[in-house]
C-alpha cells in the first residue's frame, strides 16, 4: 500500500465515524493508527529531504558566490596593473596572496593592491578568507582593506587548490570555496596591459 491509498483509506475511516456509522472495530481502530503513523513519518521525512536540499542548494549557491567574486576583482585589478609589477607572493610565513601596483599620471597616485589569505575564526578549519588592501599614496596615503571572499582553501601550494602564478605575461589564477558539502572552484586567465604608465614612465 502506497502513501496515497493509505491517506484515502484512513480518510474513508474517519468519513464513517463523522456520519455516525457504527462497527468500527478495534482491527480498523488500530489500521487508522498505524495508518497515521505512516502518514506522519512519510511527512516528515518528505519536509527533511526538503530542508537538505535546500541547505545544499544555497550551500553551493554561496560557494559560487565567493569565486566569482574574487574573479571580478582581481581581473579587474591585474587588467589595471602594470605588468611588470605583478608578484606572486609563495613566502608561507606571510599572508600575501598576490601584489600588483600601477601609477595614475592623470591624478599623480600611485597605486597598490595587496590580496591576502587571512585566518578568521568564524571559519572551518583549513579555509581562510581573501582580502583585497588598495593603498594610494598621494602626497599622504589613504588604505582601504576589503574583504573578497570567504570559505577559500589554503592547502599545500602543491595540490594547487587555489594558487597563482604569472608566466610568459598571463597571470593565473585558481580559486576553491567550500562552502558545507558544496565544492566550486573557478581558473582565471588575465593579460595585464602591455603598454601604459608606470610609477618610472612609459613601460
């Protein structure tokens, strides 16, 4: 018996008892229970495999998110930068991701822009967040410290999860979110401008 012949026979049940029908014995009495039983556990687990769903759905929704939101910003920025001042930070005892800088001769700034990959206690353990430091220095210096992306894996470089390198005038870029049980991951190619202004003159 499925779902849908148990609900009609129990509705048939309780039709009887409400129109006053006599001889519903202790057999039906006890098929009605266990007939509820069985609609209420096919409920619930019906309402359970929605919740999950959707804790995945928006699990994987914000791990898509975190890469294309780091993927807008640093091609955004490598387009911007001068090309031959683009390092990729592999020191483990620091924090820096990526640097690049570039020279703005129409309003005299210089300037540079720093990715880190930070601890934040609020984060699994093995996942850091990316965060984007823009310092302009123009006479003073002004810095704006933003925070990119969440739910970024740094593991060892070696199993290139996320990772950079600039090679032959092409800056890579590998970026992995987990976010729960969902797992996105994003590769971004950027050729930074090849001619412009730098902070010394034309490149």
């Amino acid at each position: 018996m499925d779902f849908s012949q148990a609900k009609q026979k129990l509705t048939l049940m309780l039709e009887r008892l409400k129109r006053g029908q006599k001889g519903l014995g202790l057999i039906e009495v006890i098929l009605a229970v266990a007939l509820t039983a069985i609609i209420g556990g096919a409920v619930t687990m019906a309402t359970s495999q929605i919740i999950t769903g959707t804790e995945r759905s928006s699990d994987y929704m914000t791990a898509v998110h975190q890469v294309q939101n780091a993927g807008c910003l640093l091609n955004r920025d490598a387009q911007e930068a001068d090309k031959d001042s683009i390092t990729v930070d592999t020191d483990p005892d620091t924090d820096n991701f990526l640097i690049m800088s570039w020279f703005n001769w129409n309003t005299g700034e210089f300037h540079k822009i720093t990715y880190t990959l930070e601890d934040d206690g609020s984060l699994p353990e093995g996942l850091k967040k990316l965060v984007r430091t823009h310092k302009i220095t123009f006479g003073g210096s002004q810095e704006t410290v933003t925070p990119v992306a969440k739910y970024i894996v740094n593991t060892d470089p070696d199993d290139k999860e996320t990772w950079c390198e600039y090679d032959d005038g092409v800056l890579t870029v590998k970026i992995t979110a987990i976010c729960g049980d969902a797992t996105k991951t994003r590769e971004y190619q950027i050729k930074p401008r090849s001619t412009g202004l730098s902070s010394s003159g034309w490149l």
